[in-house]
C-alpha cells in the first residue's frame, strides 16, 4: 500500500511474529484445564495464554500455557499482567 500521500506517514508494521499453537499443545492444556477458564470457570470463549510470554524462540511449551475465557484474558494481558503471572503459574502448577 502507498502512504507517500501522508505526511510524516510510516507503513505499519507487525511488532510481533504470530505464533501459531499447535494442535497438541492447544489439546494438552485444554485437557489439562478441564476445558474451563482457569480464572472464572466458564467454558465460554476459550482462548490460550502464555504465562511468561512466548519468548524471542517462540516457544510452544505447554507447561507455559493455560486456558483463559476472552474476558480474563483481555483482563491479564491489557490490564495487570504482572498482577496474574504468579496466580497463574500457581494454578499451573497445580494441574
């Protein structure tokens, strides 16, 4: 796309590489958390987090990941991230 029309106008870039999440390590965890969100229970809209990030290699680990209904996790990773990192490696560990 041409942003030389804009003044001062940048072409965006992607601050992060996608990683995709395999199949098995997506299933793992879900088995792992009962298919419920870790956090507030619901079964609802499920998505995977990284607890400690994915990491510059991208790292698949399931050990690093647990379930989180959208809610929770727009809360854990826009709002207090810090907060939730110790609760959830907690209940990770307890799985």
């Amino acid at each position: 796309m041409d942003y030389s029309w804009a003044k001062f106008a940048k072409k965006p870039t992607k601050k992060h590489k996608r990683l995709v999440v395999s199949k098995t390590t997506y299933d793992e965890v879900y088995k792992a958390c009962n298919g419920k969100c870790v956090l507030c229970g619901t079964s609802q809209t499920l998505e995977l987090h990284h607890i400690l990030g994915r990491g510059k290699d991208l790292t698949d680990n399931p050990m690093n990941c647990v379930m989180l209904c959208r809610r929770c996790h727009h809360e854990v990773v826009h709002q207090n991230n810090k907060k939730y990192r110790s609760i959830l490696q907690d209940i990770r560990k307890r799985l």
